[in-house]
C-alpha cells in the first residue's frame, strides 16, 4: 500500500532530483499532483523537494530549487510553502508517522520510480497565470519602453550545456535583431544566470530583460503581458504551455521535435530554426503578418 499511515488526510507529493529534471518541467509534476489530489479528494497537499545529492546539493541545483522550483510551487496556492529536503534519510524521517497518502504511485526512498511526469491535455488547467502584481509590474515596464509597440519575447536556451546550442542562441539573437521596427520591440530574456553568460554573445542594443531570469512571477507575468512569445524547447516555455493568456511559439533544431503543423501562432506551435539566414527569414516574415 502506498500509503504513509492509515488515513488520508494529507498527500505528500515527492519531487525527487535523482530521479526528476531540475527545471521547468517541475511544473507538469505540479499539475499531475494537482489532478491526483482532485481525483482522490485528499484534504492537504504537502510538496517535498529532495535533492539529488545528499546533505550537500551541488550549487546550479540549489540555486534552482531557490529561485525555480520553489517560486513555481506558489502559483498553486495551497502548494505554496513546499518542503525542501536536505536528503531522502531526513525525508523518510519527517514521513514516519504521518497519516496520508504518497505521490507518485510507487514511489520508494531506495529505488527509482518508472514514473515520467508529462502534461498531456493537463495543459488546459491554466495553473501558471501571474499574479496581478507581477502582471502590474511587467506591463509598466514594458510600456515605459515604448506603449505603442507590439512586444516580442524571445527566451534563449539555457547555458547549460551552452556550448552544444550557441548556434541555437545566437541565430535566436539574429532573430530578435531583425524584428526591430518601428511598431516592434523584441526582448531578450536570458535563461541563465546572468553572472555565467558566455562572453562570446553579441547582444549589440538589444532590450534585455534580466530581471525576468531569476523571478518566475515576473517571467510569467511578461509572457502574459507580450503579443507573442518566441522561445526554444528547453527552459521556461512551460509557463506558457499552462497559462491560456499567452501566445508562444517554439524554435526548435531538434530532428525529432513535432513537426509544424502550418498555423505558426497556434499555442504549443513548433517551428524548426536551423542557424541559418533563409530559416530566420521564413519565421520574421509569418511573424510580422501576424502582427498586421
């Protein structure tokens, strides 16, 4: 039985580390956890974070469970004080006793779970919309920038590991400097520390947000705020993906990503960006005939 003690009063979601990716794809674990706890009708949620190494998490972990994993526990309210754990031994320990129901289904302190979390038609539970200040926040400073703009976003990949996407990065940069127009201002959001950006980017006088890098409230709130979100697979476009305010489409060199399906500002739309000037050339012109 997959159960802490007899009773059902609470469900202890476990996000494990050794076992889960540390990023933004924490959030169709929230949403499944969201889902389990309506289908069962368990009165508490209580969300425990372990980290994938014991007593001492490295330090690019740690700073995600701070300024990623935690901030986006707080979009779902009764989950918004999750338990960060130093190891699966003081897990186990703060477990003994307690009277609930563990998820997911199977999950041991010794052995890995078969469990993959995916969003699937989860999507429509809408479960990242931004608070109404950070909504607040986002569209002052977007319109101190220029009100009368169309706001594009485009989000780069993650630096890690950098080197193997900075083709990727840098045609997504290409990108964003030939959307620049009169009516249209493209922002930059790095999805990286800003202290570890590789050197060797060329951001020229490109707006860039990087306030938005280390507060998913505001990242999401911007996303929310913009005409059209522009971002590759990886990283924070799972915001978008659970929130039906926002309209993204992802850049993708991935031989194995969906293909596109030919409404380029469909929500989840993929479209492949090879780094190359006719590719770039093909998405700038489907952007700017959405925008007129």
């Amino acid at each position: 039985m997959n159960a802490v003690n007899q009773g059902m009063l609470s469900l202890f979601a476990m996000y494990d580390l050794s076992y889960q990716p540390a990023d933004y794809r924490y959030i169709d674990f929230l949403a499944q956890v969201r889902e389990h706890q309506n289908t069962i009708g368990v009165e508490s949620v209580v969300v425990c974070i372990i980290p994938s190494m014991d007593n001492h998490p490295n330090k690019p972990e740690f700073w995600i469970i701070k300024n990623i994993l935690v901030p986006l526990t707080s979009f779902i309210g009764e989950f918004s004080n999750p338990t960060v754990f130093r190891s699966r031994d003081q897990a186990k320990r703060f477990l003994h006793g307690k009277a609930g129901m563990l998820f997911p289904k199977g999950y041991d302190f010794h052995e890995a779970p078969g469990h993959k979390f995916r969003a699937g038609s989860l999507e429509e539970m809408n479960i990242a919309t931004a608070s109404s200040e950070a909504v607040k926040y986002a569209e002052n400073w977007l319109n101190a920038r220029g009100s009368a703009k169309n706001f594009i976003t485009i989000t780069l990949i993650g630096h890690r590991p950098y080197k193997q996407h900075l083709s990727m990065i840098k045609s997504m940069i290409s990108l964003a400097k030939q959307l620049q127009a009169p009516d249209t201002l493209p922002v930059l959001i790095p999805d990286f520390e800003e202290q570890t950006a590789p050197n060797e980017l060329d951001f020229g006088r490109l707006l860039v947000y990087s306030e938005d890098s280390v507060n998913v409230q505001l990242l999401a709130a911007t996303y929310q705020s913009s005409r059209i979100n522009i971002m590759a697979w990886d990283g924070p476009h799972q915001l978008c993906r659970y929130n039906q305010d926002c309209k993204y489409i992802i850049l993708t060199d991935d031989e194995f990503a969906e293909p596109d399906s030919g409404g380029y500002f469909k929500r989840g739309n993929f479209i492949e960006l090879a780094p190359s000037p006719s590719s770039l050339t093909a998405v700038i012109k489907n952007i700017r005939q959405h925008l007129t």
